[in-house]
C-alpha cells in the first residue's frame, strides 16, 4: 500500500500543480496574502516534483555495479580504470546516490542540476510564505478617524 502511495504521489503534486496554476490565472485574486500563499503551494509542489525525479535516479536494479557501469559509459564514453565495483553510497537530502569504485573513481547517478533546484523552490516556499504571513498581518484594516487624523 505505501509503495503504491509513493507511486501515484508525483502525479498528485503534478494535478495539484496544474489546479493551483490554473486557479490562480483565472480568479485573479487581489488579496496580496492569498497570492503568495497559493506561489508557495506552487514552489512546494515543484520541489517535490523535482525531490521525486532526483530519487527516480536511485534506483540500481537489477544490479547496482551494472547500472553504475553503463551510466559512465553513457556519460563519458569509456568504462575502462575504475577498477573494482565496491558499491553504492545513497543520501536522502541532499539527493545522492554515488557509485564508488577501487580505483577512487565515482559517479552520481542523481542529475547534477536536481539538488540545486529542489534548493531553489524551497527557499521560494519560504519566500512565499513570508511574504504571504507579512500582508496577512499587515492587513488592509481601514484607518479610524483619530489615525486619519482628521480629528471629527
């Protein structure tokens, strides 16, 4: 059951993602708050999206010094000096997954871009949501007639 939730989860972010865009271009809303606040669901989905398409990279079956040996080949064009396989060196955050060899050479099968990316959107998840917290507390409260200062 959990496996099958962490399949379909993408595809939730990815629906949720489209939904929130496409609200977001048609009510047109002009409460400040609630803009930022729907960007920072926006950035959220797309990190996770990204977080998922670094962990897709992971995967080493059926076995992880083949699918470490011809991802080099497919990226440098020879295999050849590495000498012998030792294993596979995962991390959850930041994303990695490095194939380690005897001859001190090593691989990330996670893209290079995936990390600096997820980083981004979560530091726009954190923008959004301080901007959406500071016109939320701002407020748009109309002023008394003693702060106006028109004093009558």
């Amino acid at each position: 059951m959990l496996l099958l939730l962490l399949s379909l989860s993408p595809f939730v972010a990815f629906l949720l993602l489209v939904f929130m865009s496409v609200h977001m271009m048609a009510t047109g809303t002009r409460r400040p708050a609630r803009s930022w606040a729907e960007g920072a669901v926006i950035s959220a989905c797309l990190a996770y999206l990204t977080y998922a398409w670094g962990s897709f990279h992971k995967f080493t079956f059926p076995e992880a010094g083949e699918t470490c040996s011809s991802a080099v080949s497919a990226v440098s064009g020879r295999q050849t000096g590495l000498g012998e396989f030792l294993g596979v060196e995962y991390g959850l955050f930041p994303l990695k997954a490095e194939c380690k060899w005897a001859g001190g050479g090593s691989f990330d099968l996670v893209p290079a871009y995936v990390n600096p990316l997820l980083y981004t959107f979560l530091a726009a998840v954190v923008a959004c949501v301080a901007a959406a917290l500071y016109f939320r507390l701002r407020g748009s409260r109309v002023p008394t007639k003693k702060e106006s200062g028109s004093g009558e």
